[in-house]
C-alpha cells in the first residue's frame, strides 16, 4: 500500500498534509463519519469522561511534578510548599488527588456498563481485555501515587500492599526486598514508586489507544446488545455523539468541581496529613477508596498466600470473563435471570468496599466472607450455568425498529453513511 | 422501562453502605460536640479576629510545645495581621542566623520570611521535655485528625477527671473526646488563660473556638479563595450544561 493518499479534504494546507500522512482522514472517519448505534444512553458516556480523567490527571501531574521532591526527607514539606507558595499549587494538587478517585468512578460505571450490556461477548473479547490490562495499571499507577506525599498512610499502605508478595513461598522475600530497593520501605523505595508513578500513566495512554482501536474495529456495543443491520441503525458519531458526551462531561466536571472546590478532602484518610513514621502504626491501615473491595477479598480468606491469590483472582478472572459467559446474548435487558445476578455483584462490591474499611471483626469477617464468595460463585459458577439454563427474552429484530417504531424512513438531518468498519 | 429501579437499586446500596460507615465510626468514640464555624459551608469565611484571637493563644500557649513548621510569619498576612505588626512579631523571636566569620552558629531576630520557631531543637529534645510524649507539629493538625475542627475544640474541652474505676497511668490526663481517653497534653486552656485585648470575654469555650479557627485557617489558607472560586465554576458549569443540553436536545430532536 505505497503511494499517496487521495484526500477528500478542500483546504490546501490541510490536504497537503493529508495526502502525505492522512491523520484527518483517519480522524474523519474514526470521530467524524464513525457509524454509531443510534441507541446509546448515558451509559456510553463514561468511555468518553474516562479519556478526560486521565488527560486531567496528566496534565496535572505534570505540573505537580515540576514542584514535588521524592525524597523521605522532603517529600510532606514539599507537597504543603505546593499547598501553600507555589501559585495555584492547592488547585492543581486537589485537582489531581480528587482526579484519582473520580477517574476510578467513571472506569467503575464504564465497566458496570460493559458488564450489564454484555460489551465482552465475541467479537469484543480483546477490546474488554485490554480494558481490565488499563485497570490494572491504573490501580499500580494510584497506588504508588497515593505513597509520594509520604503521610503515614503513604508509608503503611506501602509496607502493607509490597508485603503481599512475601506471601509467595520460596521468592516472596526476595521480591519484597527488590521492590523496596532496601530492607524496608525507604528512600529508595520512594525514588522509584515517583519514576514509576510518571512513566505508568503514558502506557496507560499507549493501551487506551489500542483499547480505541479495537473498539473501532468491532464498533461500539449498545444496550441492545444486537449488531447494527444497516445504516438505519446507526448515526455518524459527530455531531450526535460529540455532543452528547459533551453533555456528560459537563455534569462530569459539575460533581468533580464540588469535590475538589467544597469538599477536597472528602474521600482521603486524615492520617495521611500526618508525615510518615516507621516506628509509629496508625491504628487502621485502610487503602482508598477504589481499592477496599480488593482489600475485603484479600483478609476474608484467614491464609495470607491464599488471600493474595484471592485479591488477584479477582480481577483476573474478568480476563476470561468473555469465555466464562456461555449466553449468546449479550443485554441484561434480554437475560432476567443475568440482570438481577449481575446487580447483585453490584451490591456485593459495594458492600465489599464497606467490609474493607472495617477492621476485620465480628460480622464484618462474616459479610467479607460472603461476599467474596458471591463475587467468585457469580463468575466461576453462575455466568457459565445461567447462560445454559436461561431463556433469554425475545430479541428485537433491529436497533432501529424497538426506537423508530417500524423501522421508519431515514431522518433528514442524520445523513448515516453506509457502515465501513462494524 | 425498567431501569429506574436498577438505578434507586445502585444508590440505595450505595448510600446504605455509607450510613453503615458513618455509624460504625460515630459509635467508637464519645460524639463530638456541635460548633457552628464561621469556616463551614460552601460559603464560610475565617472569622478574622476569631483567627487572631486564636494566634494570640498560640503565642502564648500552644507554641511552648508545639511546632508549626509549614507557616512563616509572613502567612499571618492572612488572618489580617499588618505588615508591622508581622515584622514586630518576627522580631520578637530569636532564629538561626547562620554562622558568623569564626564559623560559630549565631542567633538572629525573626524576619516575615522566617518559618514560625520551634520550640524544641528536635524531636528528642522535644520527647524529653513533656514525659517522652511527641507534641504534633500543627500546621496541618485540623485535616490530619477524624472530625476536624470539632474534634480539636472537643479535645480542648474534654478534659475532667477520670471516672472511678479507671486505671490512669503515670503523667496521664483524663479527657473524654481522646482516643482511649489518656493524654499525656496537660489541660492547655482554661477560663482566663489568656487576656484577649479586643474586650472578648476568655471562657473556655471561647478560647477552645478561637484557637481552633486559627488551626483551621493554618491548615488550609487557601480556603476563602478555594470556595469563592468553586462558587464561580459551578455556576459557570451549570450554564454550560444547561446550553451543551440545550444544543444536544436541538440536533437530536430529528433522530427521535
């Protein structure tokens, strides 16, 4: 495939370019004329308000870079000089820490989604996976990050979480000991958890992009579940879908704005305003937020190698996820056996995430164990039987049938093209 | 269809978890008293005076023990202290000067650009003299403890004698609101403790809300400018919203 492009494009500058090296092209069909079911609800915002999250939390970073010392000495000072002399420093460092947690919300929704409306079923198998790969960076990338202001929860979050792999026999020491750098969790330990926390976040971009790509591939699931049959069922995704994530983002930007401007420290621990001390234990070791279902799964099971290999199962059984479902179809809204199976992994989450802030005591021990074993029984067990024993609801006959009422005449001012990739 | 009661499913869960938390947490400890903060809400200000009031209990009180390492005099700008009267109270101190041209370390009066002085060299020094407890730097104490500004208040209040059949041990204080109820702080204010020059009359509870107000404002200077910009961007967002949802009902209305 050697030799020029043929652009479309009028403009003389725009085509030169173009012909040479067609990245307007490629962005006119892949965001521009790009065939979109024309049934997305809000929902499919959230793939839209994650890409913007993370720009955010780059851009951020960068800046907070530019003023952070990684240095166990420094460290806490530096961050309050941001805090308190660097112009704007508050803004920009509320804005990043508050970011993590609202990057985590919508990823959570954006994966809910993908759950409800069975977006991993084949042909989507690689974009899902790749998916749960950016997740899994994304919890190395907010882990390390919550440990750089080197507050006690920093530090003992740290010991606790690099600890995990002491669980493994034989090498478990070994790797702690080459994680930490040292015989503990210290400088060196802080060197490299910064230079990590600043290249993760540029693989993350690097796996979204192919996360895009294969989405642009398969084409966007919707919450029907069923293929597009023609161009009456699709809409081009500019200028429906870009203003319709635009209203999202909006309402996005509103609750973040709340978040960092009248609440900035809402979802933080206040231990971690305290500089950290390895001869003093806070009383409670707790993660953030978005990591205590995890944390529940690892301390309901009573052996430590056992719960590590639990709070890793857990996220990589949604690698195999795509096999592990053995229903055709896709929507909950067509699976009434699925759908309430599936809100109930909703709530047992949440209530994970309640179990992993409590001390492991009492009932609390009793409701983690339960829940762990809904969360593993839901995906080991249910999905592969219910999809056998299931009988799915009738499903519609076309995307643009159930909205159009008969699969009317084309609508004047939504010029769909013929489909091209889906 | 059926997708309202999947999302009331979601939230109910979701807020029900919460309570459950907040419960948990409000049953471990005595429940803080109630203080209405010129400082809370979306739009509360630091009542200045209050925060200087504050500022003199510290002076007086607090700084005898306690570090404030993350301020400089030159912050006090922010409670409404003048140029003069910052330079007067830098001066008042005496810091680290450097060494001089033998190489011995000399002292030197405070200037704005100084860190507020410590009271001990270290931490050990610090350890010594208050019965091997470490007394917490303050600069940021009001977010680095569960409850905040009321806590700090109900610590300053909280203190009595211990019930009878509680064990105290040596050097210990009684005070309701501290976890597991034994401080080594001695009770640092009383009724009186300090003479406040604006005709404020110093009650206890008066003193408590004042020193408090300054450790809110030391922790977070930034927080009037915080708000008021906040205001601002949510305004100008809910507009924003309002016309991105306007344009989206516009180009969709032919599709539906």
């Amino acid at each position: 495939m050697v030799g020029l492009h043929k652009s479309e494009f009028k403009n003389p500058l725009v085509r030169w370019i173009d012909t040479r090296l067609p990245v307007f092209t490629m962005m006119q069909n892949e965001y521009g004329s790009f065939p979109t079911p024309r049934n997305f609800n809000y929902f499919w915002n959230f793939g839209a308000l994650a890409m913007v999250a993370m720009m955010i939390m780059i851009i951020t970073g960068i800046f907070l870079a530019m003023n952070y010392v990684p240095n166990t000495a420094l460290a806490f000072d530096s961050v309050e000089r941001i805090m308190r002399d660097v112009n704007y420093g508050w803004l920009i460092r509320y804005v990043h820490m508050n970011g993590a947690s609202m990057f985590f919300v919508v990823v959570y929704i954006h994966i809910f989604r993908g759950l409800y409306y069975g977006s991993y079923k084949t042909p989507r198998e690689l974009l899902w996976m790749l998916g749960v790969v950016i997740l899994l960076l994304m919890m190395m990338t907010a882990f390390m990050g919550y440990v750089l202001p080197w507050g006690q929860m920093s530090y003992w979050g740290a010991t606790v979480i690099t600890n995990l792999f002491s669980a493994f026999p034989i090498v478990g020491k070994s790797i702690v000991t080459w994680l930490w750098g040292g015989f503990s969790v210290d400088n060196p330990t802080l060197n490299r958890f910064f230079s990590l926390h600043y290249l993760l976040p540029f693989v993350i971009v690097a796996v979204v992009f192919l996360h895009v790509a294969a989405l642009h591939i398969t084409g966007s699931n919707n919450p029907l579940g069923i293929e597009p049959k023609g161009p009456q069922d699709t809409l081009p995704f500019h200028p429906y879908y870009t203003v319709k994530d635009s209203v999202g983002i909006c309402v996005f930007l509103i609750v973040y704005a709340a978040l960092v401007f009248f609440a900035p420290n809402f979802l933080g621990n206040p231990d971690n305003y305290i500089p950290a001390n390895p001869m003093v234990t806070p009383a409670e070791i707790v993660p953030e937020w978005y990591l205590l279902p995890y944390y529940a799964i690892l301390r309901s099971v009573p052996n430590k190698l056992g719960g590590v290999l639990m709070m890793f199962g857990s996220i990589l059984v949604l690698f195999v996820l795509p096999w592990l479902d053995t229903s055709p179809v896709r929507s909950a809204r067509f699976r009434p056996i699925f759908r309430q199976l599936v809100l109930l992994l909703v709530i047992d989450v949440i209530v994970l995430g309640d179990v992993g802030a409590h001390r492991p005591e009492g009932w609390w021990v009793v409701v983690g164990r339960l829940a762990t074993t809904y969360y593993f029984l839901f995906f080991l067990v249910l999905l592969p039987v219910v999809g056998k024993l299931e009988r799915p609801l009738k499903l519609p006959d076309s995307i643009s049938k159930p909205v159009l009422g008969g699969g009317g005449p084309l609508p004047g001012g939504a010029p769909a093209k013929p489909m091209e990739k889906a | 269809m059926r997708r309202i009661p999947l999302a009331r499913l979601i939230l109910g869960a979701a807020l029900g978890g919460l309570l459950a938390t907040t419960a948990a947490r409000a049953a471990d400890d005595a429940k803080l008293p109630k203080v209405e903060w010129s400082f809370s809400g979306p739009f509360g200000t630091y009542d200045l005076a209050s925060a200087q009031r504050g500022f003199l209990i510290y002076q007086q009180v607090c700084s005898n023990c306690h570090s404030m390492n993350q301020l400089y005099y030159r912050n006090l700008e922010g409670i409404g202290l003048t140029e003069d009267q910052i330079k007067a109270i830098a001066a008042s101190v005496q810091v680290p000067g450097g060494v001089d041209d033998n190489g011995q370390p000399i002292q030197r009066p405070g200037r704005p650009a100084d860190h507020f002085r410590a009271p001990f060299a270290n931490d050990q020094a610090a350890r010594a003299a208050n019965g091997g407890a470490l007394p917490p730097d303050q600069s940021v104490l009001e977010l680095a403890r569960e409850g905040g500004a009321d806590y700090l208040y109900a610590l300053m209040v909280g203190y009595s004698d211990p019930p009878a059949d509680m064990k105290m041990q040596p050097g210990m204080m009684y005070n309701k609101y501290f976890p597991g109820h034994q401080i080594a702080m001695p009770q640092p204010l009383q009724d009186g403790s300090v003479q406040y020059t604006d005709g404020t009359k110093p009650s206890l509870e008066q003193e408590a809300k004042d020193v408090v107000t300054f450790l809110a404002w030391a922790a977070e200077p930034e927080m009037v400018e915080r708000k008021q910009m906040g205001v601002k961007i949510i305004l100008f967002l809910l507009l924003l919203t309002g016309l991105t949802y306007a344009v989206k009902r516009k180009l969709w209305s032919d599709v539906h």
